[in-house]
C-alpha cells in the first residue's frame, strides 16, 4: 500500500496542534476554558479548512476556503501574545509558538500566491 506523502502545511498545522493543544490543556483552568479553548478551536478549525482545501479541485473554491485563514492566524498570534503577556507563557514557549504559527503563515501564504497566479 503507497503512502500518500501530506501537504506540508497540512503536516505543520498537524504536528503544531500535537504541540500546542497539550500545553493548552495543562494552562490553569481559567485561561484553559476561556483563551485556551478559542485557541484550540481555532487550530482545529484551521486543520480542517486546510484539508477541505486540498481536496478542491476548482482554484476559486480553494481561495474561497483559504483566503479567511490569514485573518485567522493573526487573531491566534494576538491570543498567543496575550498568554505570554497573562505570564501563563514563557518567552521561551511563546517564541516558539509564534514561530510555528508563522511558519503556517509563510506556507499559507505560498499556497495562495500559486492559486492566485494559476
């Protein structure tokens, strides 16, 4: 059986959420059901648009789903700077956060150019 290698941005998202999502569960309890949850929402809502996408075979369905994405990071790296600013993060922790939701961005932003040039 042929292993279908995964989008990269996918793979990120995915091994971001593995990360993110236990460190999220572990917050004290009022920043775990307020912040917390938003965030995590967000990064599952994220996955799933992101694998919604890929299996669009029209350009403009594609940019229809992935264009609100952007928005959507800069609103999880406000949330994130914010549990780094509540002292609920280290700078540490918070730097590497913010580099992974970057590094979503980065590809994101790729893939739509590409949509976009096509």
């Amino acid at each position: 059986m042929r292993v279908q290698k995964e989008l990269s941005i996918i793979q990120k998202t995915h091994d971001f959420i593995g990360w993110y999502v236990p460190i999220l569960n572990k917050m004290p309890l009022d920043f775990k059901l307020t912040l917390g949850r938003r965030i995590m929402d967000s990064l599952y809502d994220l996955l799933s648009i992101l694998i919604k996408a890929k299996f669009h075979a029209n350009k403009n369905e594609k940019l229809h789903l992935l264009l609100p994405l952007n928005p959507e990071l800069e609103v999880m790296r406000h949330q994130t700077r914010l549990l780094y600013e509540f002292g609920v993060f280290s700078a540490k922790r918070y730097e590497y956060a913010s580099k992974g939701i970057n590094e979503i961005g980065v590809e994101l932003g790729g893939w739509l150019r590409s949509l976009q040039q096509s």
